[in-house]
C-alpha cells in the first residue's frame, strides 16, 4: 500500500495484536461494508489480531456487530460501554452503571430536542436514537460545519459532552470518551499492561471524534478521508493512507499483517 507521507516500518507494527477502529467511514465506505474491507477483518482474525471497533454507532449496531462480525469485542456510544460475547452470550459492560447512564440520557435528550427546537434550522435526532441506551445522535451529513459547530456549542453550555463524527454529533453526560473506554478495555478485558501496550496496540479512524485515539495509541493511522478534518484535530495519525474509507482500511490491515510475517 502507499501512504500520504513516511511508511510505518515492519518493526513498529510487527508486535500488533489489537487494532480499534473506527467503523463510519472507516470501516465503511459510503455506508457500505465492502467486500475487501470485510475480508480484511477476517484476514486480521485469522492471524490472531483481536479487532475492536470503536464507534458512536448505537447498541442496535454494537449488539449486531459483535454477533455477526469477526471481532473481539465493540465499544458503542463513544465509549458509554463495551460489547463482548462471553459463553454464546452478548454482555453490555457499562462505564459506570446501565440505570444511572440512560437516565442521563433521558434527561439529556429532552434538553437536547428542545435547544433544537428552540434554535430553529433542520437538525434532527438520529433515526437509531431508539436503539441507544447512553447518548444522543443528531444527524449533521449535509449541514454547514459551522452551523455543526455552533450546535456544539450550544449543547456543551447545557452541560453535554460532544463529539463530532462524520456523520453525527454525538453528546452525552458522562466523563468518558473513545480513549477511556479502550484504555479500560485493554487493561481489564486484553489484561494489557502499561510496558506492553504502545507495541501491541493499533487504530485506524477518520473524523473528530477519533482525535482522543490517535493521541492515545502510537501506532495510528488516518484513512485518505481525513486529510480535510486534519486542521481541526488535536492528536493527528501518525501515518495516513492514500486510499480512502474501507479500501484505505483494507491497505492498512495488509500492512499490519505483512509486518508481523517479515519480523518472524
């Protein structure tokens, strides 16, 4: 594969054995899982990469994906909780307690419909809201960034958090993200310790609310999508593909898998 600037080498991905991802317009390429792209999912398992998706999506999603997809496990609503299978079973492991988050969310999407509803314009609830347990998704694909961000901004003085996707405003109440959530996913469900974890870990993302991962895990990378968010990022990926979405995925995976078999 080629990459927008310098190529990771084989030695600094040849101990990968956790990759998290992003899945809109990561994993994904025009709302579709392609071909390639799911092969590569299966190609990482394979080798005994365990994948963990990381994603706004709702727990609908989450629940689907877990069942259906070769993954370890899938950290939903931006980090509200995290998806595994354990003895045939799907198990919700929440951040802090499953009662307490989704009154959060009730509250938080009422005072959210009305501040939409209020400032006028066509922003709309998400039409997954009904299969979430912990945050509120409003649907921005279409809409002015800066109008995107002025809603932002007006959802933190209520008091949520907000994270911008490439598709949605994410908001919640609550004191995680992406990174706290996989950082507690490594340690207490990988057992991955400090030490270890630079070399064994991996993320791959494409938008806003990516930017706590790529700060996180040293060995990131950007999809070729996310080269016009770069300016708004914090943390930016350390490398970039030239191929967008689910083929720049797909080139990414390959590289991971190429290092492991040139470092044996």
């Amino acid at each position: 594969m080629t990459f927008v600037d310098l190529a990771p080498s084989a030695h600094e991905l040849q101990h990968v054995r956790y990759l998290f991802t992003d899945i809109d317009d990561t994993l994904t390429t025009e709302g579709k899982l392609l071909p390639r792209t799911y092969d590569a999912l299966w190609e990482l398992s394979r080798a005994g990469i365990a994948v963990v998706p990381v994603t706004g999506g709702s727990a609908g999603w989450c629940e689907h994906i877990v069942r259906a997809w070769p993954v370890a496990a899938v950290i939903g609503e931006s980090g509200a909780y995290c998806v595994i299978r354990r003895s045939g079973q799907v198990i919700f492991d929440f951040w802090e307690n499953r009662a307490l988050q989704g009154e959060r969310q009730r509250l938080h999407l009422e005072a959210t419909e009305r501040l939409i509803s209020e400032r006028g314009g066509n922003f709309k609830i998400a039409h997954d809201q009904v299969f979430r347990l912990a945050d509120v998704a409003i649907d921005i694909q279409g809409h002015d960034t800066h109008a995107v961000e002025d809603l932002a901004s007006d959802i933190r003085a209520i008091g949520g958090t907000v994270a911008i996707s490439s598709i949605h405003i994410n908001t919640w109440i609550g004191d995680y993200d992406k990174r706290a959530m996989s950082e507690r996913v490594l340690t207490g469900v990988f057992g991955v310790g400090p030490v270890e974890l630079p070399s064994v870990t991996a993320f791959v993302g494409d938008s806003r609310n990516d930017a706590p991962m790529f700060g996180f895990i040293r060995n990131s990378f950007g999809v070729g999508n996310i080269l016009p968010v770069l300016p708004h990022l914090q943390h930016v990926p350390r490398w970039i593909s030239s191929q967008p979405a689910g083929l720049g995925f797909a080139d990414i995976a390959g590289t991971i898998l190429n290092a492991r078999t040139t470092g044996q």
